[in-house]
C-alpha cells in the first residue's frame, strides 16, 4: 500500500507516496544528494539543475551498466547449468541410477 514519506533533495521540501520502506527511501534520498552535492563540488556547474541532469545520467549509466552485467551473468550461469546437466545426464540412467562404464 502506497505511503506518503517526506523526502529532502538539495533543500526542498517534498512528500512522495511510496510502497517501500521508508529506510529504503531516505537511502536512495541520502544517495542522491550525496551524488548532487559532489557534482556540485567538484565541477564548475553552477547551476543546481545541470548538476541534477548529470547525476541523473550518471546514474542512468551505472544503472544500464549493472544491468548489463547482471544479464551477461545471469548468461553464463545458464550456460555452466545446461553443461553440468548434460554431464549428470551422461552419469545417471532415467530412473535416477549411475551408470557404471562412464
């Protein structure tokens, strides 16, 4: 069931509804404004909005880059399971018993 938790971002003031915790959004809030906050001191980018715009790219990029990985993952574990089926498969008859000559 969706809740309204107040949330702060550079400052501002916002109520969001939500069906997550509300840990788990303070965390994603207390990330993002980390995030803001260094791109704000380590670039020239003055303005609060291009700062948001880069955080938001920044981590879109992380996002797809994880992703990716989860999925080139999620691949090689199919992979690994389809071989270690085929090698069981070469051991055991269809009833579940081991062959003896492999």
């Amino acid at each position: 069931m969706k809740k309204n938790i107040d949330i702060e971002i550079l400052g501002h003031k916002y109520t969001i509804k939500s069906n997550e915790e509300e840990g788990f959004v303070y965390n994603i809030v207390d990330y993002l404004n980390k995030k803001i906050e260094e791109v704000l001191r380590t670039t020239t980018t003055v303005d609060t909005l291009n700062a948001i715009v880069v955080v938001a790219l920044n981590i879109t990029s992380d996002f797809f880059r994880i992703k990716n990985e989860g999925g080139e993952l999620r691949q090689q574990i199919e992979d690994k399971s389809r071989h270690l089926i085929s090698l069981i498969d070469s051991y055991v008859d269809n009833e579940g018993n081991v062959l003896s000559n492999n």
